[in-house]
C-alpha cells in the first residue's frame, strides 16, 4: 500500500497550517490544532486560531507545522499527514 495522507492521521495537539479551502478561503494561512479526526467523514477537526469553533477539514487542507527545532515533523512520529 503506498503512503497517503488519507492513510495517516495526526494526532490529537498536533499543529497544522490551513492550505487550499476553497469553501472559506479566509481560514487559508492560519494555524489551527486537531482535536479529532472523524474517520467516518475523512477530517480532522481543527481549531482555528481566530474561530470560536472547530472546523472540519480534509487532510489535504492541513499541513503539519513546524516543531520548536524546525524540523517538520512531531519529535516521535515518523510521518507526514
């Protein structure tokens, strides 16, 4: 099975950028966190620095963001959203 992001779900805490919405572009650029991931719909649920509620989006609108070292991954996993 090849590696997807679709495969792989970032853990609850996780730090993410939103990338590519095109239903509210003005969430694009902001940083959020995962809450949740509902397998049964295929998104996280993310808070939006700025909203008063989560949002729900797909895998491909998030992108991990930075740790403290710079690095793009979280220090014990091995994996990319």
């Amino acid at each position: 099975m090849a590696l997807k992001a679709i495969n792989l779900v970032a853990k609850t805490g996780t730090a993410v950028k939103v990338v590519g919405v095109t239903g509210a572009p003005e969430l694009n650029g902001r940083q959020g966190i995962v809450k949740a991931f509902d397998q049964a719909k295929g998104r996280y649920k993310v808070l939006v620095v700025g909203e008063s509620r989560p949002k729900m989006l797909k895998p491909d609108n998030c992108r991990l963001m930075p740790g403290p070292d710079g690095s793009d991954f979280d220090s014990d996993s091995d994996s990319d959203l």
